[in-house]
C-alpha cells in the first residue's frame, strides 16, 4: 500500500490554518464589538461582514481537511475488518494443545509447526495476513500469546526460548481455556 508523501506536514498545515481562521474570526468579533460599544455601527457592520468571510473560509478549510483525510484514506488500502482476526485468547487452547501434543515442553517454531496443521482450516482472512517482516499475523498472535499464558498460569516463563505447560495448562487444553 502507498504512503501518501508528506502526509503529517499537510495536516499540520491545515490544522495550523483552521486555528488561524478560528482565531482571527474571533479578533475580528471582539473589535466589531467594542466598536458597537462606542457606536460606530458602520466600521462594527464592516467587521462583522470581515468575521462573516472569515468564518467562511474557516469552513472551506474545514472541506480541505475532509477532502485530504479522503486523499490519505486512498493510500491506506482497505480497511481491516476486525470480524476476520482470531482474538489473541481464541489461539491459548490451541496453544496449550500443540504443548500436550509435543510432550509439554517446546520452542515456539516447535508450537507454530504443531499449529500450522491444526489451525489450517479455521484461520481466518486476517490471521493470514502479512506483516513488514513477512509473518503472518497468527504467528505474531502466538508469540503474543505467551506473556499473557504466564500470567495466566498456564506455562512457565522461567525459559524465555521454551515453553514449558503447567498443570493448570494442561487442564485448560482439555477443558478448554474460558473467555475474556
């Protein structure tokens, strides 16, 4: 997906106009104000009408900052939809299982390879999707996954390269892990 170049310079540029306007709209109400004040309708009228353009083109800029989110909006691609990602949760059981499977104790690429013929069927679109790096989002979910398994108690975190499950794991592999 494309970058649109310069992207934040404009929208300060066009944030810095709209409070700009937005000040000298109201510079120019206070004036016609104190110029009411003294009884000079004319040269009040004549700010007033000065605020009225004013307030106009603060709205025109306004349009321009639609107008270029709608320009950034083309160079983002599509949006994500979240109904099509596993929540990161939904990958413990399947996590807890692969460890059962293995003999409790593996590395992550040992769990990811156990996982990639399980999960295979029921990933959905966005699980497949690629990061900068080229890993597919389930397999950052996994590595995700871990710290909040720890906290959990179902896996030690006394090995930062190896997982190793925890009677209360493997208990969850079996019964199944509750929602958040």
């Amino acid at each position: 997906m494309a970058q649109v170049p310069r992207h934040q310079e404009v929208m300060k540029a066009i944030r810095s106009l709209a409070r700009q306007t937005q000040l000298a709209t109201k510079e120019a109400n206070q004036t016609a104000a104190k110029r009411l004040a003294r009884g000079d309708y004319v040269g009040a009228q004549s700010l007033i009408n000065v605020a009225q353009a004013i307030s106009a083109f603060g709205n025109e800029v306004s349009a321009l900052n639609s107008r270029w989110r709608e320009v950034r909006a083309v160079g983002k691609g599509p949006k994500k939809e979240k109904n099509s990602q596993t929540p990161l949760w939904e990958f413990y059981r399947p996590i807890l299982q692969a460890l059962v499977a293995i003999g409790g104790d593996a590395t992550r690429e040992d769990i990811e390879g156990k996982l990639e013929e399980t999960l295979a069927g029921s990933l959905k679109a966005g699980d497949l999707v690629t990061n900068a790096h080229g890993l597919p989002r389930w397999k950052v979910m996994v590595g995700r996954a871990r710290k909040h398994m720890i906290a959990e108690g179902f896996v030690t975190g006394e090995n930062l390269l190896r997982w190793k499950i925890t009677s209360k794991g493997e208990q969850a592999a079996k019964s199944g892990v509750k929602g958040k």
